[in-house]
C-alpha cells in the first residue's frame, strides 16, 4: 500500500493520512459481488475517472468529465453497453447521471467490472455523495458533500481504493 491509496476500513476510508466517515453498500462487503445486490466488490480497485455537473460545482480536477443532461450509465446486464456510460435515448435499463438530487454533483469513477464487464457481476461502484450519515447505498461508497470535494482533487491516475 502507499500513502495515495485509499482504505475501506471499518471506521471509514483512510486516505492521505485521515480518515474520512462514509457509508456502503446495503449488502456489505462481498467477495461474489452480483448485479442488485447492494453490495460493495472487495478487492484492489483503480480510480479511472471523475465526473462533475458544471451547472451546479466547478471542475474539481484538470481531468473530470463534465455530466451532461443525456448521460446515462448501463446497468442492464444483458446489454452490450453494460456497465458503461451511455446517452439518451438509450431503451436497456440504466441509471440517469443528472440526478435531481445532489449525488452525483461530483462522482469518482472505479473500475469494478470495467471496461471489459462480465454480465450480472454488477455495474458501476462509485464514489458520490451520500443521503445522509450512514445511510447505505447500493454498492457503492458515499461520503459528505464536504469530504467528498476534499478528496477528489487529491486523487492522481495512480490512487487505488482498497476494500478487504
């Protein structure tokens, strides 16, 4: 491990030397992660993107990626555009990125199942802002609308998240 990576632990995820509170997956971690379970994939995964609306925050790195009001990303397992992220129209079942809520104002991107995605091992694990403390999520890793801004800027192509 280096002092870049990130560290799910039971207290919340250490990063950079300090601990950031934050809420899961309903379904726990899980080694077998499937499609709608709710839970969180244990493993070494790699941060690949971040994603930001630009109509609510400014650009929180020199390389995020703007959500457009026609993004979309795949959760149908049978699509060939699964786990992926998509545009409207787009008929398979899929997640709208431009939520209403402020959840995915900002979202780290992960590689779970991705870019190569084995059907029904589940799509997207992101990292968002969460509902409320403690509040699970579907799989993925949520923090404070504070924490999370903190920690995106900080994260390079090389930061790792770590779920044991």
């Amino acid at each position: 491990m280096t002092p870049d990576d990130m560290v799910l632990t039971p207290q919340g995820l250490r990063f950079q030397g300090q601990l950031w509170p934050c809420a899961i997956g309903k379904g726990g971690i899980q080694t077998n992660k499937r499609e709608g379970d709710g839970a969180t994939p244990r493993g070494v995964h790699r941060i690949v993107g971040i994603l930001y609306r630009p109509d609510r925050i400014a650009k929180p790195t020199s390389w995020a990626m703007p959500i457009g009001p026609l993004d979309l990303w795949s959760d149908d397992p049978a699509d060939r555009d699964y786990n992926m992220m998509v545009r409207a129209p787009y008929a398979p079942s899929h997640e709208r990125l431009r939520r209403a809520d402020p959840l995915y104002d900002l979202v780290i991107l992960t590689d779970w199942n991705w870019p190569y995605a084995v059907s029904g091992r589940g799509s997207a694990i992101f990292l968002h802002q969460w509902r409320r403390p403690g509040y699970p999520t579907e799989g993925c890793i949520a923090f404070s609308r504070a924490h999370l801004h903190a920690i995106a800027p900080r994260i390079t192509y090389g930061t790792r998240l770590i779920v044991g």
